[in-house]
C-alpha cells in the first residue's frame, strides 16, 4: 500500500494499492489500465476520501516549448509541468494571455479536464489542442478544441472520455495582440487604467491570496463547489429576495450565481463537522484543519448542500472529484 495523504491537497489520510509515475509519455504502454486507476496530477482538485482499491498514475512528466508564429504563440506543455509557473513563465517571455489564471493550483494536464477558470477566462479561450493516450486503442491521439467539449468546469475527460484518455500535452494558442479581461468582480478596478499583464497577475494572486488558504498551511482543495448556473427566471425571482445577491450572465437564457455567497448567506461560515471546516474567509473554500476524514467531509457536503437548497431551492454540486474506493463518483444533493 502507497499513502496518498501528501499528494492530495486535502490531506485525508488514504492509500493506495500502487503508485506509478509517469515521467515519459511512452510509459503508459507499460500500465495495466485492466485494473481500477486514477490519473493523479498535483492532486490540488481532487480528494481521496478512503483508500483507493487499485493504481495511481501520477503525471510527472516535463517540457515546455514556445513556438513564435506572426500573430500568436503556441505553447506546448507537458501535462506535468505545474499551471502557476508556466503562467509566470511565460510573462517574464514577455507573453500574455493567462494572467487572470494566475495561481490556480494543479498542473497543465488537469487544466483541460476541468476547463479551469478564473476572473472571466477559462482555458478554452487559449486552448488550441492536446496529445493524449486513448486507453482502449493503446494509441496517442490530438484532440483539437470542439472535441474536447468544454463547458463551465466540464469536458468530454469527465463525460464520454473519463477513464480512457490520459492527457500527455498540452497546446495553447496565445494571441500577441494582448487584451486585458478585466470586467470580472475585483478586477473591475483596473478599468480606464494602463495596466499590464504582469499587473494584472500580480492582482489576482493578491486576491487569491486575501481569501484562500495555502494548502501548504492549511490544507484545502480551494474552491470547492461550482458556481450554480440558473434560469433568468430563478435568478429575477432570487434578487427581488435578496437584493445584494451577486449574478453573472452566461447567455440570454442563463445566469451564474456565486455558490460561496449562498453558503455564506446560509449562514455556514465557520461551520464545522469534525475536523473539516467552512473556511471563516471564504465560504466557497472547505478546510480540513483538524485532521478529519471522508465521511466527516462527505456529511459536510451533504450539509452544505441541503442547508442550501432549504434557504435558495439552488442545488450546489461540487467542484473537486470525490474519489472513493474504486473511482471518481458525484455527490449531488440529497432532498427532504
């Protein structure tokens, strides 16, 4: 058995039957996927909640490549580089496009599977395509954008392709032509002001920092439920309520609500089951502070979740993968 409670950033204690890393895309030839796995980047959105009844693959491979062309960059990464250094990176390159996606833990690899986002960009908009081995062809393939499916925190690597496809690379397409994004909440400030990328990073990680815990001294898994998306309808009816209610339009027939100004407006702060907390600064951020274990986070989800639907008839569903003994299952909301 393999511990897993310091490669996940939630730190439950759980193990493994085996762990195998993967430092070179040809590996994956040698796994027996006959057997239950899980692919592991940094672990920083997922949660062990009880020892794993088969094999780990930890994607640890490396490289990054900038290709010059005449009006963008494109960007190959290897799916174990980590997300917030190659941000970096590429800003002291003197290339933009990724700073509103500054500090977002994880690696490259994970970022297409959960179309990460942040402050009014998500990976879909630099997205060009990605390499990856097709589990039941034995086969590396490119998928280019429309194939992989992104939608709000979704891809086809959490639908039709979960558990047969391994991301091995990344490929990002980076216009030279620089925009900032600035029309999301606390950036709104820098507006009407000459701003560049590197300045606009350094407000996100400065807003980042202000309201989430570093996994390092507290261990979290960040933003742990997914903003709900609602009718115009269910969202007129919600802000007569409650007036102060933030909401973002998605499209002409849907709004974002902001699912941490729910808990907190249920008036979950701070609340604790066990060793698992409501973190006091941020009620979309759950902390594991006093070492608990799955069924104490698994009994505060569920809490959260009916505490909610109770007060704004809004179901929230997580964000970060569950992954119980045998693989990754959803927690949905649980009535009455």
């Amino acid at each position: 058995m393999q511990s897993l409670q310091s490669l996940h950033t939630f730190a439950l204690p759980a193990n493994c039957q085996k762990l195998v890393r993967i430092t070179m895309s040809e590996q994956l030839h040698t796994v027996d996927f006959c057997q239950p796995f899980f692919i592991l980047g940094e672990g920083s959105n997922c949660v062990f909640l009880n020892d794993f009844e088969g094999t780990v693959i930890q994607m640890a491979n490396r490289g990054i490549d900038v290709k010059e062309l005449d009006d963008y960059y494109l960007v190959h990464v290897a799916a174990g580089e980590n997300w917030h250094q190659l941000v970096m990176k590429l800003l002291e390159m003197g290339i933009a496009g990724l700073e509103n996606l500054a500090l977002i833990p994880g690696t490259i690899g994970a970022a297409p599977v959960q179309n990460i986002g942040a402050y009014g960009v998500e990976l879909a908009d630099v997205f060009s395509h990605l390499v990856g081995f097709n589990i039941d062809e034995q086969t590396f393939e490119t998928l280019d954008k429309s194939a992989c499916q992104f939608g709000y925190r979704d891809s086809v690597f959490k639908q039709a392709l979960q558990g047969r496809f391994v991301i091995t690379e990344v490929v990002l397409k980076l216009p030279k032509q620089w925009q900032p994004v600035l029309e999301y909440g606390p950036l709104r400030d820098l507006q009407n002001t000459e701003v560049d990328a590197k300045q606009v990073a350094q407000r996100v990680m400065q807003i980042r920092r202000s309201k989430l815990p570093d996994p390092e001294l507290c261990a979290n898994a960040g933003s742990f439920f997914k903003n709900p998306v609602v009718s115009r309808e269910v969202a007129k009816t919600l802000c007569e309520r409650y007036q102060n209610m933030p909401t973002y339009p998605v499209d002409d027939e849907k709004v974002k609500l902001a699912a941490g100004w729910l808990i907190e407006q249920a008036g979950l702060k701070g609340h604790r089951i066990g060793g698992i907390r409501v973190y006091d600064k941020q009620a979309l951020v759950l902390v594991n502070d006093e070492q608990g274990d799955g069924e104490e986070l698994l009994a505060m989800i569920t809490y959260i979740q009916k505490t909610v639907f109770d007060k704004f008839m809004v179901e929230l569903i997580p964000e970060v993968r569950l992954i119980g003994c045998s693989g990754e299952f959803s927690k949905g909301v649980e009535h009455g």
